[in-house]
C-alpha cells in the first residue's frame, strides 16, 4: 500500500509499518464502515420515499377537503380520519429521520476514527499479501459434502443413479 511519502533525508528504517493485526483491523473497520453507509444510503432513500408520500398525501387531502360538505357528518369524520392518519404517518417520519441522524453521527464518528487509525497506512508487501490471502480463504466457503452427508457421489450411487463421466451432462 502506498503510504506519505518520505521526508527528505528520512532512512528507510526508519518508517513506521504497521502490524499485520493492525491492517487486518483497519481492513475489518472499513468493511464494517462500507456496510454501515449501504445501510445509511438505504435509510435515507427509504426517508426521501416517505417525504414524497406525505407530500402527495397532503396535496390530495387539500383536494379532499374541498369537497366535504360542512353539514354531512360522515364525510367530516371520514376527512379527519384521513387527517389524523397523515398526522400519524407525520410523526412517524419525524421519528425515524432523528434515528436517521443519531445513525449519521455514529457512522461520522467511526469514519473518523478509522481515518486516524488507518489514514498513512504503511504495510509491508509481504504483510499485506499475507493478510489478504487469510481474508480470502476465510471468505470461501468450505469445500466438500456438508457434515453428516455423503459425498455425491456416495449418494448418487446409494440413489442408483449414475455418475456422468466427464465433459457429458
């Protein structure tokens, strides 16, 4: 990885690496980052979708009401009906776009506490490769039956059916 460039006059023994442990945290943190942000990103599209519905909600009760007739109860108490459930979903909106910044706040402070951890990160070639080798086997899915299954092919043959030789369906 590339890291700041050398002061003039600086020795190569001198640079600080860092651990293997430590690029393995700041691999983990910007993962953990990136999946917060998606969840954010969906969070927010959710709330802009929600703003939109209120907004055509809103709209059309103004339509509504001038339609209701002032001397026919059943249309008053429909409209207000209507009126308190815009309401409700009102509040509601206001509810989830607070969480929505408190969730803002948390993940600006873990971003910034990653770029202090992580930003300049120097790490030798061999270290580097080392942990993402680990990282990539880690990601694979065990090869081979599940545990307490026969391979296929036991199973194929326990089933009496045949096995295909190679390059055939």
């Amino acid at each position: 990885m590339a890291g700041p460039a050398l002061a003039a006059g600086a020795e190569a023994d001198e640079l600080q690496f860092f651990t293997r442990e430590q690029y393995h945290a700041c691999l983990d943190s910007q993962e953990k980052l990136t999946a917060q942000r998606q969840t954010l990103d969906n969070a927010f599209a959710d709330n802009k979708a929600m703003m939109l519905r209120i907004q055509a909600d809103a709209k059309s009760l103004v339509q509504v009401q001038k339609s209701v007739s002032p001397y026919d109860e059943a249309q008053i108490r429909n409209f207000n009906k209507r009126i308190q459930e815009h309401n409700d979903l009102i509040a509601l909106a206001n509810e989830q776009v607070g969480k929505l910044k408190a969730d803002q706040e948390t993940y600006h402070a873990a971003s910034l506490e990653h770029n202090k951890s992580c930003v300049g990160l120097m790490v030798k070639t061999a270290d580097r490769d080392a942990v993402l080798q680990e990282r990539k086997l880690a990601a694979k899915p065990q090869a081979g039956p599940a545990p307490g299954l026969p391979p296929q092919a036991s199973l194929d043959s326990a089933l009496g059916q045949k096995q295909p030789v190679s390059g055939t369906p």
